[in-house]
C-alpha cells in the first residue's frame, strides 16, 4: 500500500497528454532536446510546454542540464517509461 501511494504523484504527474507527449518524444530521440525542439514535436505553445516540462522536472521524471544558452531536457527516471508501454499495449489490445 506504501508503495502505491509514493506512485500515486508521479501517476498523477505524468497522466496528462502533453506530458504524455514529451516522455514520447525524448524516449524516441533518445538523447536529450531542448525546449524549442520539445515544443515543436509537442506542437504546443512555449509557455505551456515550459510549464510542463518544469512539472516533470520536480518530480524527478526529468532532469535538466544547461547546455550554453540552452536547457536540455532528459528522461531522469526512465522507468517511467513502463507506464507508455503498458499504455500502447492497452491501446493495441481495445484496437
């Protein structure tokens, strides 16, 4: 029971769909981007995706590094990836 109110944050964090949608994004390009490439594969304006991106980082689900001018977005705790395979797999199974 412990262990599923500690998830339940991140659970909670995670479950909205752009956010969906950069976790998608940085697990495929499989290094890390900054905020302008994030926001141009997210297709969502600056600001909200600074926003979210700025949700996942205090949660530990990623983490930023400055990189000269830019801050570069990466997936901290890639075991949060499970969650998108268990939901393609969802998705598979009702199609």
């Amino acid at each position: 029971m412990q262990t599923l109110e500690m998830a339940a944050p991140i659970l909670r964090t995670v479950a909205h769909p752009l956010r969906l949608r950069i976790l998608d994004y940085l697990e495929h390009e499989g290094e890390a981007r900054t905020v302008t490439q994030i926001k141009q594969a997210a297709e969502a304006g600056q600001a909200i995706v600074s926003q979210q991106l700025r949700l996942l980082k205090d949660q530990g689900v990623l983490s930023a590094r400055r990189d000269g001018n830019f801050v570069r977005y990466d997936i901290a705790d890639r075991s949060v990836l499970l969650l998108l395979d268990c939901i393609r797999r969802h998705q598979q199974n009702r199609g």
